[in-house]
C-alpha cells in the first residue's frame, strides 16, 4: 500500500496463495525388474558387511562358555553385561587408555585437516615451479607399503635432538619413542588426505578467490574466509578417515610406545591376548567398546561424509 499526498491510499488485493504456474510433484521411480535385482545386490553386501560386528556385539553379551557354539546365534539366549563390567573392572588401566586413543586421535586429526588444507590450497589455487611435479611425486609415496617407513621413523624418533635425554646431535637418550611426540609428529600430514582436499578445491570457481583479491583479501583470508567453509563436506569426509586410521591403528604404538600408562586401546586390547590363554570374553567386550566411538562419529558427520566422497570435481 503506496500513500502520497493529497491522494486516496491505494488498497491492493493480496496474491493468492495458488497464484502462478504449478510446480510438478516430484515422481518415484518406477520398481523396474533391474532396480529390484540393485537392491537385492546391495542390500546382501550390506549384510555381509554388517554380520561380523553383529555377531561381535551378540558375542559380547553372552557368557564365555556360549560365546562359541556353533551354528552361531544372532540372539543372544542369556544376554549379560558381565563381560563390559570384567573388562572395565580389570586390573589394567582401561580408562588410561581410552584417553591415550582419544587425545592422539584428536589431536592428529585436527592437525592433518590444517595442514592438509593448507597444502591442498596451495596445490589447487597457486601457481608456482614444480607444483605438478612435486604433487605427482607425493603422489608416488602412496605406493609405499606402511611397514616400509616404519623403521625410518624408529630411527628418525629416537635420535631426535635434545629431547629425551638426547643431545645435540641426538645421541644419549630414547628421543622422542615413548611419548606422545611419536604417535603424533608422524601423523600430523598425509599424502591421501592432501589428494582429496586438492581435487575437492579445484572445483571452487577461481572468480571467487579473484573477487577476494579485489576486495584486499590475502592468501591466508582467502584460505580461511572462502576455501575453507566451501570444502566442509571434503573437510568432514577426511576427518572420519583420519580419526578411524590413529583410532584403530596396532602397529605403531606396539612398536614405538613401551610404557604401560602410554598404550592406546588397540595395544591394550591386545595384553588380553596371552601366549596360552585369551580372555575372549574381555576382548570382545573391548572391542565393541572400541568401536563405538567411530559409530558415532560416522553417525553425527554421515551427510556430510557422502557429500564429501561423492561430488566429483568440475576440473583438474
């Protein structure tokens, strides 16, 4: 309504609700015999992969002495939760460990998405000498089996200068092995993570970054202020990644860590596995334990991790 001076105030008919072209319902698709057979596909992979953490889950709630009848049952026929209470009220310092898991899993997944970004910024939006080389040659590392790195780092950790008794020239002491350092400075980039977060940022359109140097934005800004909120859906796929590989990771503090108080969970659950007799019933139990963390982290970040593994790049 538009008054001006001197004049009658002119009254205008509110716009119906149902004005203006009708938008098409959206259509289920037809069950064709070939969807039918892609659901049945699917759903007997999805069962195969979901039965063993099924059967653990059962496992855990029986007693030792049903734990391994055969055929195995999908229900438990005298549920108990004598096992998670054996396992938590061990001797051995199950809550220690779960904190060691958590604090390194967490650190070294923040610090790879930081540093991984950066790099997978510069590799996407700079232009310098070498880039492409020097991608494809990290690239390359990727051919490497675990195990092969596994000595140089022992090495590289324990003659590390002045830490752990060490002197200048990294000799007299442990270094870094046995500590926290070991299980965190190796980790803190990875080549996957720099390979995902780079061909997720080639496709941000280059007008956006030009539009921010315009406007004064630095290289930092541009990073922090633009690439990083539209690479979230990246951002959040490689922290699952991340999380679950130091999460569930054996090899590494069974060969760097020898302090008790310093075990991870996996390392810890492994003290249950003795040379004449594993305590099956705690280890399963831990093992459920162990799982649920990356359960939930899957769960809060689920959209965002298809969304992240999904959309392909627009070029590169």
């Amino acid at each position: 309504m538009s008054t001006v001076a001197g004049q009658v105030p002119e009254v205008r008919e509110p716009v119906p609700a149902d004005w203006g072209p009708e938008l098409p319902k959206p259509r289920k698709a037809p069950l064709t015999p070939g969807r039918i057979l892609r659901y049945i596909v699917l759903s007997a992979i999805a069962v195969v992969f979901v039965a063993p953490f099924v059967y653990m889950v059962v496992a855990s709630l029986e007693p030792l002495s049903k734990m391994f009848h055969y055929p195995p049952t999908w229900l438990p026929s005298s549920p108990t939760l004598a096992n998670y209470k054996g396992f938590l009220t061990s001797d051995r310092p199950i809550a220690r460990w779960i904190g060691n898991s958590l604090y390194v899993s967490v650190t070294v997944t923040f610090l790879q998405l930081f540093f991984n970004s950066l790099i997978a910024y510069t590799f996407a939006k700079r232009v310098f000498p070498g880039r492409d080389f020097l991608f494809f040659l990290g690239l390359a590392t990727l051919m490497l089996p675990a195990e092969v790195t596994l000595i140089p780092n022992y090495l590289i950790m324990l003659h590390m200068p002045l830490f752990g008794g060490n002197n200048i020239s990294g000799q007299g002491g442990h270094g870094w092995l046995d500590s926290y350092w070991v299980l965190i400075a190796p980790n803190i980039t990875g080549v996957f993570g720099i390979f995902l977060l780079r061909q997720y940022m080639k496709s941000i359109p280059d007008t956006l970054i030009d539009a921010a140097r315009i406007d004064g934005a630095g290289h930092f800004k541009i990073y922090w202020k633009i690439i990083i909120p539209l690479s979230l859906p990246a951002i959040a796929a490689l922290a699952v990644f991340q999380f679950q590989a130091v999460w569930g990771d054996l090899y590494g503090p069974l060969i760097f860590i020898s302090t008790p108080s310093l075990f991870t969970l996996p390392l810890g659950l492994a003290l249950f596995v003795q040379q004449n007799r594993t305590v099956w019933n705690l280890v399963v139990a831990g093992s459920v334990l162990a799982t649920i963390p990356m359960v939930l982290l899957f769960a809060i970040f689920q959209k965002q991790f298809i969304r992240g593994i999904s959309v392909s790049p627009s070029k590169g």
